[in-house]
C-alpha cells in the first residue's frame, strides 16, 4: 500500500481551501497515552506539511500530510456549526494474485 502523489495534491488543495478556518486536531501521542485534541486555526500550507496557530497558546505546529493518511493525527475542520472529520482520499489496495506452485515429476 502506497501514498500517491496525486493523494497528497488533492490533500494540500482541500487544506488550502480552508486557509483561516477553525479546525480539531487529535493527536495519537503513544500506545499508553490518551489522544490530546486541539483547537487551532490553519495559518498556511506547504509543499509537505501545513501549519497551525493553535487558540489555547499562542504557539503554532505544523502537520506532514503523510500522518493524516497514516492517521497518526485526524483533523476535523469547523463547518459553521460542527466539527465534519477531514475526508480523505481512500488508499487503493492492490492485490496480487499468487499462483500455487506444483510439482513437475
């Protein structure tokens, strides 16, 4: 199973459309932690990674695209009224087809 580029474009696009408005972000710190959400805003996007100014300090983060695939951070942005999780782009799942060995006598 692979990341396409294309995957991580159409990403970027969706992110940069919503420059400036309040998003979720969860992350998965360990196995034995308990996630953390944060309340942020999306302050600028990236060839690889976005970044955030999260409200509650006046600090910022930034997030590879990779680990919302990998789904080591899940973002759910702010339509209005709720927060809608991120959609993101279904990775394809190629299965090859193996062919049973036998014996020539």
């Amino acid at each position: 199973m692979g990341i396409y580029r294309s995957e991580i474009a159409d990403l970027r696009k969706n992110i940069e459309e919503n420059i400036g408005k309040k998003i979720i972000i969860k992350e998965s710190p360990g196995k034995r932690s308990k996630p953390q959400e944060k309340s942020a805003i999306i302050e600028n996007v990236y060839q690889s990674y976005f970044r955030v100014k999260f409200e509650e300090a006046d600090r910022v983060g930034s997030y590879n695209y990779t680990d919302l695939f990998t789904r080591s951070v899940e973002v759910s942005m702010y339509n209005g009224e709720t927060y809608e999780p991120l959609v993101q782009p279904q990775l394809e799942i190629k299965k090859t087809r193996v062919e049973p060995i036998t014996e020539n006598s």
